[in-house]
C-alpha cells in the first residue's frame, strides 16, 4: 500500500521539494520487496531506475549518495543472479550456457565479482563444452 501511496504522489506535485525523498521511498521500498536473486528481477529494476532518476534529476541531493548506495546493492544482487543461473547451467551439464553467463557477469559487473573465481569458471565450462556436445549426441542417438 506504501508503494502506491508513494508512486500517487509525485505527479501531481513533481515541483515539490519531497520529491526526491519520495523517489528515494520508492527505491528503498522496491528493493525490499524483492524477493532473494534466484526470483523475478522486476522490483530490483524498479528500484534501480527510481534511484537513476534521484541521481539524473536531484544530484546535488543527499538523496543521490543514497541513491548510489541503492544502486551499488542493485548491481550486487544482478551478478548474484547471472551466476545463479550459470551455477544452475553448469550443474546441468550445459557448460556452454554456463559460460556464456560467466561471461556476461565479468562483463557487467567487474565490480561485484571474484574475478579470479569467475575467470576459473569461464574457463572450466569451456573445457567442458566438448563433454556437453557428446552427451547431447548421444542422447539424439537413443531416441
């Protein structure tokens, strides 16, 4: 209910001096909702979009440091889920699509990361690419 009260009242006063506070409500209350990184993204993109907006549009703000620090949790909980679903393709046995994920982790987020643990699994999926192409051969083979 807090969130749509929240969401209500910003348009009809974007001018009002409690906007960025209310944006920054919005944000904190997004990112709480959110469920843990193995679930839907949709809440933590919420609140990373409402944060940008704090920063975009009221920078000289105590509510755009605040909104970093949202951000920073944000971008956390992002390359907890890509490894998540690499962790979950590698247990698989679909080594590629797990280092594709890898990939995409030490890419977006090298800032979030063990980037020697990431480049292991990188390199520990692709060696294993050839494993995951002779299963899948032989698994057309039985049918």
């Amino acid at each position: 209910m807090l969130l749509l009260n929240l969401r209500s009242s910003c348009p009809f006063s974007p001018t009002s001096p409690y906007v960025p506070e209310v944006f920054y409500k919005l944000s904190v209350s997004y990112l709480k909702v959110s469920p843990s990184p193995d679930r839907d993204l949709t809440y933590i993109r919420k609140a990373e979009e409402k944060a940008e907006e704090i920063i975009d549009n009221y920078p000289d703000t105590v509510y755009a440091r605040k909104a970093r620090e949202i951000i920073k949790k944000v971008r956390k909980t992002k390359a907890r889920h890509l490894i998540e679903i690499a962790d979950l393709y590698e247990h698989l046995g679909k080594y590629y699509s797990a280092s594709v994920y890898y990939n995409m982790v030490f890419d977006d987020y090298p800032d979030q990361i063990e980037k020697d643990y990431i480049i292991y699994k990188i390199a520990f999926n692709l060696a294993n690419t050839d494993q995951q192409y002779a299963d899948e051969i032989k698994n057309t083979e039985r049918r």
